[in-house]
C-alpha cells in the first residue's frame, strides 16, 4: 500500500507542475531506471529556454540548430 500512496503522491504533484518541469521529471525517472534520455525534441527545448534567453536570442539560437545539426563539417576538426 505505501508503493500506491507514493505513486499517487508524486502523480498529484506532477499534475501541478509545468510542461517543462514534467519533462524534467520523466527525464529524471529515466535516468534513475538506466533509461537516460538522448536529446529533446527542439520545441521541447525551445519552450525550457524562454525564460532564460530573450526572444530574439532564442530565434537566433533556433535558426542554427536548425541549419546547422546534422551537418558534418570534415574539415572542421
């Protein structure tokens, strides 16, 4: 019964918490079961960093990503 009750706990919790912070939950669980994440997807990213750059830094940031990963520059190491 103690395994239910702290699953309930944690679900009643993460239902108040935002998308980001959800996701850093999930990531975190997956971590711990040797499950650890291999990227996020780049709107996940996007919306984790809009209250730490501002607009027009994330814009820019974006537009290289999106450019820019996955291209291999074999002359650049």
């Amino acid at each position: 019964m103690e395994n239910t009750t702290t699953i309930q706990e944690i679900v009643q919790r993460l239902e108040n918490l935002s998308p980001g912070k959800q996701r850093q939950v999930l990531d975190f669980t997956l971590e711990l079961s040797g499950e650890s994440p291999k990227g996020i997807p780049l709107q996940e990213l996007i919306e984790f960093a809009a209250g730490l750059f501002p607009p027009e830094d994330l814009e820019e940031i974006k537009q290289a990503i999106e450019e820019d990963c996955g291209q291999i520059d074999e002359s650049g190491w």
